[in-house]
C-alpha cells in the first residue's frame, strides 16, 4: 500500500502538448499549455 503522499508523488508531471516541457502546476488554471506556446497563440 502506498501513502497518499507517495500516490502523489507518482502522479506523472503535466506537459505541455506543444511542445513537450514540463508545465507548473497551476490550480486554478484549465490551460495545459506552457507559458511559452500560450504566448505564441495569444499573438
Ligand atoms: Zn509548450
């Protein structure tokens, strides 16, 4: 048996589909993009 944290802790990282790096978690947010191809849409 595993303890929550360590369920957690195995969660795969969210990523970016765009282009593959690593996304920081943000709660609030439904974006799965990262900062960099979120900008590149906004233009
Ligand atoms: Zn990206």
């Amino acid at each position: 048996m595993m303890s929550p944290v360590e369920f957690f802790k195995t969660l795969p990282k969210k990523v970016c589909p765009e282009c593959g790096q690593h996304v920081e978690e943000q709660a609030e947010s439904y974006l799965m993009e990262c900062e960099r191809c979120l900008s590149k849409k906004m233009e």
